[in-house]
C-alpha cells in the first residue's frame, strides 16, 4: 500500500520540481545575466537560449497535470474510480429527479388547465 502511495507522490513532487526548477533558473539568469545588460542601455532583443528557457518554464507547467494523470491511471491515485462512480451515478440521479419535477409540474398544470376550462392562466394576463 505504501508503495503505491510513494509512486503517486513520487510522479507529483517530479513534475513540481521540474516547473520550479525551470522558474527558478528563468528567474535567477534573468536578474544576473539579462537584465543588466538591459540596463546598461544596449537593449535589442532577448538571446535565444533564454527565450527557450522561458519557454520551457512556460511549458513545464503542463507536465503536472500530465503527472497527476499518470499518477491516477496508473497508480489509482485518490481512488478516481470511485470518485467517478459515484459522480455518474449522482449526476444521472439528480438528472432523473429534474425531469420527473418537470414531467409532474407540466402534466399537473395541464390537467388544472383542463378541469378548470381556462385557455390562459389569469396572472399572465397581465403581463401580456
């Protein structure tokens, strides 16, 4: 069980390393390398190898949701199939109930309708 446990965190804490890792680089390099020759007033355009770090950073963050996915596929992290279970089964239970409210409330006003003889609810007069 613990096993398990560890792979999933294992998978987490990798894709978040990797993320701060990439920042903190973007970051530091920015401050020490980049911006003082900006500020030195030669200006131009930013270097290659640090506009692909940049990007990369950007990227990174992409790999933790594709780390929690794996984790879940894989390692049935957070016991998603439960969780989803349960959320279908909620969802098309509560959707039943809906539509039998509406079903019951419509069928109701009809048969008012149709006792009482009446083309258009009194109420609504009024707004029209």
């Amino acid at each position: 069980m613990w096993g398990d446990v560890r792979e999933q965190i294992k998978w987490i804490a990798l894709a978040g390393s990797f993320v701060g890792l990439l920042l903190f680089l973007d970051t530091i390099l920015g401050l020490l390398i980049i911006a003082p020759e900006f500020t030195r007033g030669r200006g131009g355009t930013l270097p290659l190898w640090f506009q692909l770090l940049v990007y990369g950073g950007t990227l990174s963050f992409a790999s933790v949701p594709a780390a929690i996915g794996f984790a879940v596929l894989k390692y049935r992290l957070y016991d998603i199939d439960l969780v989803i279970n349960r959320a279908l089964v909620y969802g098309s239970l509560t959707a039943m109930l809906l539509a039998l409210y509406f079903a019951g409330v419509s069928t109701a006003q009809a048969t008012f309708l149709l006792l009482t003889g009446q083309e258009q609810q009194p109420q609504l007069e009024r707004l029209s």
